[in-house]
C-alpha cells in the first residue's frame, strides 16, 4: 500500500539524515492531508508522531488544506 511506501520513505531520510550526522527538526514537519477521501494516515519521524495541519506557510505562500 502507498502509505507505508510514504512511511518508508520517512525511515529512509531518517537513515540519510543519521549517515550524514544531520537531523530533521520534528517540531517544523508537518503533514498536510489533501482529499476528501483522505485517511488521514499518521506519519512520524524518529518516533514522534509529525502535527496534522489544515493551513501551512511557505516562503510566504499560505497553503490551505
């Protein structure tokens, strides 16, 4: 199924990121869930569970869910 394909995805950056001696910034990934028929599957870096959100800014953009 595509989403644990995401969720795996996630695992791999989480490998990346630790090769390289860098780590994500849990607290500033968001999932946004787009769809009306959208599960709303959780996703989660290093264990944390990443925030759910419904309006996200980019660069200035406003992203509305």
């Amino acid at each position: 199924m595509w989403l644990t394909a995401l969720q795996a995805d996630l695992r791999n950056i989480e490998k990346w990121a630790e090769m390289w001696q860098m780590e994500f910034n849990v607290d500033k990934c968001k999932v946004a869930h787009y769809g009306k028929d959208n599960i709303g599957f959780k996703y989660d870096m290093y264990g944390h569970q990443l925030q759910a959100v419904i309006i996200e800014r980019d660069l200035g953009v406003y992203y509305v869910i």
